[in-house]
C-alpha cells in the first residue's frame, strides 16, 4: 500500500504544480519560480513511473519511463537562453515514436479496429484546414502527423483490446498529447488561438501524468478506490 499512497501524493504534488505554473502563464504575473515549475511537474511524473511496484509490463514501464526522462530534458534545455524550439520538438518525436512502440506491445497483432476510420477522418479534415498554411513546412508537419496519428492508433487498440480503466487512463493521456499538437498547429498555422499556451501546456502535462499512472495495468483500480 505504500506504492499507492505515494503515487497517489505524487500526483496531487504534480497536480499543484502544473496549476501553479499555469496559472502564472495565465496571469503573465512575473515570477523567479514559475519556469521551473514545468519540469518539477515532469520530475514528479518521472518519479511515479519509477515506484510503480508492479507494471502492467516491464517494457511498457521502461519505454514510458524513458521517454519521461527525455520531456524532462527537453523542459530542462528550454531554461537555457537561446534554445530554439526545434530541440523540444526534436525530443518530443522521439518520445511519441516510444509511447507508440510501448502501446503496440501491450495488443496482439491483428486487424486494426474499425474505430481507427474515425481518426482517419479527423486527420483528413485537419490536415484539409492546415496544408494550404504550411507552404515549405507541408512535409514535415505531415510526417509529425503520422506519428501522432500512429501513436493514438496503438493507444485506441489497447483501449479496444483490453477495455480497462488503465487502458482507459492511458487512451486518455495519448489524447490529451495529440490534442496539444492540434491546438498548437491551429494557433500557429491556421489562426491564433486565445490562451493557446495554456491549453497546449496543460495538455501535454496532463497527458503524461495520465500515461505514468496507466503503467500500473489492472491495479490502478486500487489507486482509485482511496480517492
């Protein structure tokens, strides 16, 4: 039960820190503390994938683990001046292209769900908004696509397979970080977007928190049960 409750503080610390540092983005308040509550956050995160006592697979806890690790880097390097956007993206795909290897070893190989055709809608329709905005960057933003459509796609097969709150939990935390992709690629590309920042921050914050409690499988219930 120790596991529980510490996971359980963990994440109501992670919690108050994401609100902390979104509040401050909100009110544009100037504060010495507010850039690093983002990556206490991540920190907070990171250390509840690590005491997970039995995961729902050893691999799936090592790949979500690692690419916690390299969101924390990437939050750690935005501290420093002059680091360009480009190096967090950069990050950010190598950890989308973990979270999609970690999602499909958790499903059998099989037909894919006919629920993947509403993801392929969705996609269709946004990238109709956004490809006459993109000009030069219509190739790139594209293959990023992919791997945020892949990445949900393996996600939405654990949901099926399994139909379990962690499985649920987790669909919800690879939704949550396309979500923010979204948001953001409208805001930049298509119009700007009112506290886009702020969403997309959120978001990406609230996804990986959701994705580190989903390692613990079948005994998230426990966890559940004491809220």
């Amino acid at each position: 039960m120790i596991h529980v409750y510490a996971t359980l503080l963990l994440s109501i610390s992670a919690l108050t820190t994401t609100f902390l540092y979104l509040w401050g983005e909100y009110t544009n308040r100037d504060s010495r503390a507010r850039p690093y509550f983002l990556p206490a956050t991540l920190l907070l995160t990171v250390l509840i994938a690590f005491i997970t006592p039995a995961p729902v697979s050893i691999f799936y806890k090592a790949a979500l683990s690692l690419g916690l690790i390299l969101s924390l880097l990437a939050t750690l390097l935005r501290l420093l001046p002059g680091t360009p956007p480009v190096v967090e993206k950069a990050h950010l795909v190598i950890v989308l292209t973990l979270y999609m290897i970690a999602f499909a070893a958790l499903h059998p190989l099989k037909w894919p769900t006919p629920w993947l055709l509403l993801l392929l809608v969705g996609a269709g329709g946004i990238a109709w908004l956004l490809a006459p905005t993109l000009a030069e960057l219509q190739i790139s933003v594209a293959l990023y696509g992919v791997i945020l459509l892949l990445m949900l796609w393996q996600a939405l097969e654990v949901l099926v397979v399994t139909g379990q709150l962690w499985s649920l939990v987790l669909f919800g935390g690879a939704l949550l970080l396309v979500m923010a992709e979204i948001f953001q690629g409208f805001d930049r590309f298509y119009q700007p977007l009112r506290f886009s920042k702020v969403v997309v921050t959120g978001f990406l914050l609230l996804g990986q928190l959701l994705l580190a409690l989903s390692i613990w499988g079948p005994n998230l219930n426990n966890l559940f049960r004491l809220v």
